[in-house]
C-alpha cells in the first residue's frame, strides 16, 4: 500500500535556512518507506506583515530557479515525488503568484498550480502582495493515484474541490499556512472533512505550525475519518493509502454519480 508522508514545520523568514530543513525532511520521508512527501504553503519562507510586495517579489523565483532545481535533485536522489509551494515571479508589478508544483521521482516537475483564491478575508490581504492563477490544473497520475491540487483558502470553496473529483482526482492536496483565529481549527477540520466525504477522497493537507499559524496538518480518508492530525508538532507523518478504500466508499455512497447537475441553478 502507498505512503504519503506530510511536513509541519515553522518556516523562518530565511529561504537559504529552510531550504536545508525541506531536503533533510525529503530525505526523512523517503527513508520511511513514502512514496510522496507533501510540503506547507509559504514552505519557501514566513512572510511578515511588514515586508513590503517590491521586497516580496524580489525573493521570488521561477520554477526553473535554484529554490525549486534543489528541490527537484533532492527528489531524484531519493527516488520520491514531491509537492511544495513556493513565490513564483509574475509580470505584473511587484505580485507574485503563490504555486504550488509536483515533481516525479526521476526529479521533474510534472504539474504546477498557481492558487486562485487568495486569501482577503477575516482581516488579510493577499491580493496586496500577490496575484491570483486563473485556472485549475488537471490531476496528475501518481504512485498514490491521481492527485488533485488545491491552496489553502481554496478548500473554502467546494466547487474548486467538487471540479477537481469531476475530472478524476482521488486525493486532493491542499499545502496550507492556516492563520489563527476564533473558531479557525474548527473551520480547518470541518472543512478537510466535508471536502473528504463530499468528494469520496482522500485530503491530504500539510500545514505551517508557528508565527501565526494553527498547525493540524491532517490527512483524512474519504469517509471523513482522520487518520492523522499533527497537533503543534513539527515534523513527518506517514500515512497509508487505499484506492481500493476510495473504490468502495463510492460505491456504496456514489455521491458523485448521484449528483443532480441538470436541476442546480443560480436560483
């Protein structure tokens, strides 16, 4: 049966610092047997309120710069797939795009998701620093099975999550960095759960711990069970995962099959 394994960590504002903690926890998750290792959002670095966009952009790389290359040789050496985040460059004037990307084990990027909600809301704003993608990515085929990928605010909005099932996902991953706030870890297992149920899949969501984050990176399987919750630790877990447990939940719950398109409308 796959492995995935899932990262919480507390990034420092230092790319170089947690650069080095990302390839120690690729080579950790490969060593325990996973067959995927799935990264927070903001992996690259903690972005304090104070920094400026102008400065925000000028940290920011391409997906063909060193941040994600080391990344991408780490993979290869230790034969795993990876999924992370990173501030990719954009055109527009000091914004960057908050990407997401899956590389296969022979170390090549094989998918790339720019997040398309950003995160204005409960007193932030993302937009003020970033830009936001403008399309979902198919899933990609993968030795878990085909993954589904999403960012954190996106798993508000079910529609996101209910396209990625539509088109064969089996298991959405969500990096996260979710803030804290009132009711905030609740909202967080709530919504990993009905994403989980709704859709008949597995949610895989690795999230930062620390600054101002809540932590609780979770993986719940697609009858809503969480199988692991990470509290306010920092570093892996492992989780086994079924297709044949995904199989069967929507057979006997075929909620995909059961929907009712043809009589939802804006009314």
């Amino acid at each position: 049966m796959p492995k995935v394994a899932i990262v919480q960590f507390k990034a420092s504002t230092t790319k170089e610092q947690n650069l080095k903690k990302i390839l120690d926890y690729i080579k950790k998750a490969s060593k325990r047997g996973a067959q995927l290792c799935a990264f927070p959002e903001f992996m690259m670095f903690y972005t304090k309120p104070s920094q400026t966009p102008k400065e925000l952009a000028s940290l920011s790389e391409t997906i063909n710069g060193n941040f994600v290359k080391t990344i991408s040789k780490a993979a290869k050496k230790h034969s795993i797939q990876v999924i992370g985040t990173f501030y990719e460059k954009s055109n527009k004037k000091n914004r960057v795009y908050d990407t997401s990307f899956l590389i296969n084990k022979s170390g090549k990027v094989v998918s790339k998701y720019r997040k398309i909600h950003l995160y204005d809301a409960l007193g932030f704003k993302e937009s003020k620093k970033m830009v936001s993608g403008s399309k979902i990515v198919k899933p990609s085929r993968t030795a878990l099975g085909m993954i589904g990928m999403l960012i954190c605010y996106d798993l508000r909005f079910p529609e996101m999550s209910r396209s990625l099932a539509l088109s064969g996902s089996e298991i959405l991953v969500a990096p996260s960095a979710w803030v804290k706030g009132k009711n905030k870890e609740d909202h967080w297992i709530t919504i990993n759960k009905t994403r989980a149920i709704e859709n008949g899949c597995y949610v895989v969501a690795p999230d930062q711990v620390g600054n101002i984050y809540c932590g609780r990176s979770i993986v719940v399987d697609p009858f809503g069970k969480i199988l692991l919750d990470m509290k306010k630790r920092q570093g892996i877990g492992v989780v086994n995962i079924s297709l044949d447990k995904i199989k069967k939940i929507r057979t006997v719950l075929p909620l995909l099959k059961n929907r009712r398109s043809d009589t939802y409308s804006k009314a």
